[in-house]
C-alpha cells in the first residue's frame, strides 16, 4: 500500500526504531530524506547515515545515536501534513524547547534548521520539530 505522507513515515521509523532501542534503521531513498538526515547528522540526532542502492529506488541506513543507554531522539513530531500544510515566516518559526530543539523547515533555498532560516530571514513550511 502507498504512503500518503512520506516525511511522516521516515519519521515514525526513526522514531519507532529509537524506542525499540535499534542500531540502525532503513529507509527508502529520496533527496528530501537525504537533506533531513544531512541536518540530523550535523545537529547530533543521528550518528551516520548511507545510501545503499538497490537497482529501483536504493535504501537509506541510518545509524541511531544513544547516551547513556536512551535515544538521543527524545521526540520528533510531524508539523505540517498533507491536509493541513503549516507555512511561517522568518519571525514566526517557534523555538523549540526554548532553543535546545530544533524546526526543521522546508524554505526556497532548500531545507535548513530554524536557526538558520532566521539567519537568513526566510520563512517556509515548517516540516516537523525535534529533541
């Protein structure tokens, strides 16, 4: 069966492989996949992550960071969704956890962090939020 929502499914199986306390996770490919693992990667939530082809779409492993036995994903929610899409502009991208989380946003310059965005002061849909 197809999945609707694609940025939700890659997230509930990180999500679910971090509770089952997994080392690793796969994922089918896509450049949209690829950018949120490059952000998780560079922001401490995910300790490595690769594409392994498969000759149709290729797979991507990502490799789950823990501290001291727990998941370093405390929790990943889901923003905007297909029926109800949630855009914001750079002075509206909330703070999450007073700044120990992070806004994962989906801008015309590409998908970047909400630090970044406010950087540089564009605003976009807000994908989902993290820590």
């Amino acid at each position: 069966m197809p999945v609707t929502d694609v940025i939700a499914d890659f997230l509930t199986r990180i999500r679910n492989a971090g509770r089952a306390r997994h080392n690793e996770v796969l994922v089918p490919f896509s450049k949209m996949k690829w950018a949120i693992c490059q952000i998780l990667k560079d922001q401490g939530y995910i300790e490595d992550f690769e594409k392994l082809d498969d000759n149709v779409q290729g797979t991507i492993r990502i490799k789950l960071k823990y501290y001291n036995r727990q998941p370093v994903i405390r929790e990943i929610k889901r923003v905007s969704k297909p029926g109800r899409r949630i855009y914001v502009g750079a002075k509206e991208i909330p703070r999450v956890k007073n700044g120990l989380g992070i806004a994962v946003v989906s801008t015309s310059r590409g998908i970047m962090t909400d630090k970044m965005a406010r950087k540089l002061n564009i605003g976009g849909e807000l994908l989902f939020t993290i820590w």
